[in-house]
C-alpha cells in the first residue's frame, strides 16, 4: 500500500478530484475496522447471505472482498471515482456476480426499495468533513448529508436495513440519520479508542 499523505485541507475527503488522485497511487486502503473486527455485528443484522447489499462509496477498501470471499455474493460496490471503480472491477473480476458501478451516493440509479442492505463505513465521514462548527453544521453539510440518508430509505426494501460505521459520536451523528421509518440504534466498537455501529431497520 502506497502511503498517501493526510490532506492539509479537511474538506478536501469532499472532492471527487482528490480521490481520482488518490486512487491513482493506492492499491487498499480501510478506514476504522476491517471484515473480521465487523463480522458478528454485520452477521447479526445481516440475516442471509444472499442479502443483496449495496456498499457506499466502497473506495479500494477490502470489505466487500472479505464479505464476498465469506459467501455474500449479491454485492453492488458504488463509488463516484471512475479510477478506483476501475481498478476494483479489475482487481476482483474473479469474484463472479459482485458489482462496480461509477455512481453519486447521493443520486442513486437504482428502483426504490431494491435492497435489503445499505452499507456506509466512513463515506459519510467524508461528507462531513468540514472547517465549520461540528456543534453546529452548515445548511449545505446538512444537505449533503440528507441527500445520502434520503437515497438509502428510497432503495432499502421493508425491513431493509442501513449499517453505518464511524468514529463519529451519537451527539454529532444520529440526527442526521434519524427518519419517521425507523430508530437508529447504536453499538460500540474497540476499547481505547471507540467506534459506532449504527443500524437502523426500514418499517413500513
């Protein structure tokens, strides 16, 4: 794995010109926790492997390759970065059935209610990723980030459910989550240094 250097502006996880840069040097790279740290808390909600699973904003992280290479095979990866898209259709064009798709998580192409799993594991992290007052955010960051939430209740089935993992704290991210179809619940991850699992089931 090529070391890349942390940005100097934050905002810049934002730009889709920072990340073609980017995946143009690295091979992989996971941010917080790996499939084996997630693996009882993405089984205990994710009731078959034959779910089909839509991964947002997959970056070249190996999550999907390890959940692929443990028996979920209906995984449809999106990414607004036509480089790593590329490089991970190459990389995993053995693991038959999995999907690489160039797409805006917040302008999703796909039918409503075409899922049973969404799937987040920092890309709304970058979203976020602002100079501004994190007690008190910005109309647009506000609105970046509904657009996403908006779009996962629009593709999740009934019962459907939205895994999001993150650093960031129940007080800074769940009421930008929170929707009349469903109750964010929150688990943690890690010991010194914590991590949130939020998982929220779409009602009808």
């Amino acid at each position: 794995m090529v070391h890349v250097e942390v940005p100097a502006d934050p905002t810049a996880y934002k730009r889709q010109e920072y990340w073609e840069e980017r995946y143009a040097k690295e091979e992989s790279f996971d941010w917080f926790k790996t499939y084996s740290d997630l693996k009882p808390l993405l089984n205990e909600h994710i009731k078959s492997k034959d779910a089909r699973i839509l991964m947002l904003g997959c970056g070249n992280s190996t999550l999907s390759e390890d959940m692929y290479d443990d028996g979920y095979h209906n995984i449809v990866n999106i990414d607004f970065s036509k480089t790593v898209i590329e490089n991970m259709t190459q990389k995993c064009k053995d693991r038959v059935g999995m999907e690489w798709i160039e797409m805006d998580i917040k302008d999703l192409k796909f039918e409503g209610g075409s899922f049973d799993v969404a799937i987040d594991k920092g890309t709304m992290d970058a979203l976020m990723c602002d100079r501004g007052d994190v007690w008190n955010p910005d109309e647009e960051l506000i609105r970046t980030v509904a657009q996403e939430v908006d779009e996962v209740v629009r593709v999740l089935k009934v019962g459907g459910q939205f895994l999001y993992i993150t650093f960031g704290q129940p007080h800074f991210r769940k009421r930008h989550l929170e929707r009349p179809c469903w109750t964010v619940q929150i688990s943690t991850l890690g010991d010194a240094f914590h991590y949130f699992f939020y998982h929220m089931a779409k009602q009808g």
